[in-house]
C-alpha cells in the first residue's frame, strides 16, 4: 500500500510520511510467547521461510475473499475450487521466491498441495453458505490509537453486520499447528480486533468467530466491555514492555514448544545460539503484518 493510500485509508502517517509505530496481534503475540522471537521479527527483521501450510493459508484467504467479491448464486464450491490457481498464480507474481517451495510446475507436490487447499475450501463450505450472507467488509485493514498513545493496526479477516446493526468478526484458521496451541492466540487476536473495532465505530462486536477449516470446527465467542477494558490495559502493558525492551535491546528469550515452530532457534542462546548484534529500536515502524501473518 503507497504512503497515500494508507493516509487515505487511515494509516497514520508521521510528519515526512513515516509510519508511527505500531502493534499488531501477531507482534504482540510474539512477545508474549518471546521477547526475543518479537525482536527476531520486528527489530532484526530476520527472513523467515514460509512453510508449504502457511502459504496455502495465504492462498485460501485469498480465494475466501474473492469469494465474496462474486455474486451471491455464484458463491459455491466449484467457483471456490476455480478461483484457486489465480490466487496462487497472483501470490507467486507478487513473491516469486514462494516457488521454490516446489520443484517447477509440473511438481506432483504442487498437485497435491493445490488439492489440500481445495480441501480446505470444501470444508469452509460445510461450516457455513456464503449465499446467505453478504459481509460488510473481507480483509479490513483496521487501525485505532488508545488512549495511552498505543497504536494498533492489523486486517480482520471479514466483518458482518445484521441488519439490526450486530457487529460480528470472523477469522479463518487454516493451519496445521494443533488447535490447543492455536487458540489462545487466535482468541488473542480476536479481542485485539474487537478492541479496535470498539473504539473506531463505538459498538463492541457481538461475536468473534473463528473457523478452524481443516477441522471443520466453529468457536463463537461474545466479548463483554469489562473484558475489552481488561483486555486494552494488557496492551499497554505489552507495549510498555516492548519499549523497554527496545531501549537496551535486552529481549529474552522464554523458550516453550513453541520453539519447534520457530525459524531462528539457531540463533537463539536457548539453544546454544548467537544473535546478532542488537540493531537499536526502529524507527519509525517495527514492522507491519505480513500476508502470511493472517493466514495463521
Ligand atoms: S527458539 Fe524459542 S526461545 Fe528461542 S527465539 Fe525462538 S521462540 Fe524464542
């Protein structure tokens, strides 16, 4: 998105056109499971490499969204399925390196890979009928500033709206980390977007509902004021945290079972690693989400 556009659309831009700072959910996730994980991604900026799940997540968030771009009778299986090519022909334009998650076009893998994300699609079909519904928004890049100062941004996968004016904030779950390791942080992100969405429209969404498509499970959950109140100083505190952190570049590392899913364990003194020099605090932005942050 050009620096206009993010004016146009909200975005706050600092004197000269810099990004402000910003927390997302995913970078205040990762410095509560982290603080080093969250120093790796959003001071360092080390490359990660996307795995094979995460991209297909990517690519089916990509065909949900067009989905409902098609006109209501449209919204079946088969156009799902039609839509899924183009989505990841479109990705790979965009990041060419994502091809070499496979060995050329004509990789039986890719076959395979391309059919698990079809199963997917399947599943989001039996878990509801997008022909009885028409979202208000798909991918909403949202962002609101607390009133400590704290900015967050991140994309809510899709809002609907009733016609009596309920807010409800759905996300799509396509990985293959196991749901209990899952959940908490999807239930994380959620009341973080529950939160900005509070305080830019003024009403508290009526349910956050996240559907895990290769289980084919539901979790509806309602958020309540005293929660979200909760829920905002714990932000702040996060980001307090952060900012310290960020001053001396003292990030520990809290090494858990989520270890195995990071990219930078041969970095990490947990595991006998070096990190590299710390770099300073960034400025002006630690860094926004990636596409493959909202497919987790
Ligand atoms: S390996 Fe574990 S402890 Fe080390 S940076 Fe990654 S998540 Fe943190």
């Amino acid at each position: 998105m050009t620096e206009s556009a993010q004016a146009a659309t909200g975005g706050t831009l600092q004197d000269g056109g810099t990004r402000r700072p910003a927390l997302s959910p995913s970078r205040a996730s990762d410095f509560k499971q982290c603080p080093l994980l969250y120093r790796f991604r959003a001071v360092d900026r080390l490359p990660e490499t996307p795995t094979k799940a995460q991209v297909r997540g990517t690519v089916v968030h990509s065909v949900l969204e067009r989905l409902f771009g098609l006109p209501t009778a449209e919204r079946d299986p088969t156009q799902a399925r039609a839509l899924l090519q183009p989505a990841w022909e479109e990705l790979l334009a965009q990041q060419p390196e994502l091809g070499e998650l496979f060995d050329g076009p004509d990789d039986p893998e890719l076959a395979g890979w391309l059919e698990s994300a079809n199963a997917l699609l399947d599943a989001y079909f039996e878990l509801e009928d997008p022909q009885r519904l028409e979202p208000q928004a798909c991918e909403l890049r949202v962002e609101t500033e607390l009133d400590s100062g704290v900015l967050l941004r991140g994309f809510i996968d899709r809002v609907d709206v009733a016609p009596t004016g309920e807010i409800r904030l759905v996300d799509y779950k396509t990985g293959a980390a196991p749901r209990e390791i899952g959940e908490a942080k999807a239930m994380f992100q959620m009341k973080f977007y529950a939160l900005v969405l509070w305080r830019t429209r003024g009403e508290i969404p009526r349910q956050l509902l996240l559907m895990y498509l290769a289980s084919k499970q539901r979790l509806a959950y309602t958020p309540d004021e005293t929660e979200l109140r909760r829920f905002e100083r714990t932000l702040e505190a996060i980001w307090q945290a952060i900012l310290r952190a960020g001053k001396t570049g003292d990030f520990r590392p809290n090494p858990s079972r989520l270890c195995d899913y990071c990219d930078h364990k041969p970095l990490c003194p947990a595991f006998d690693g070096t990190p590299p020099p710390y770099p300073g605090w960034p400025e002006p932005d630690p860094g926004p989400e990636s596409v493959l942050d909202r497919a987790d």
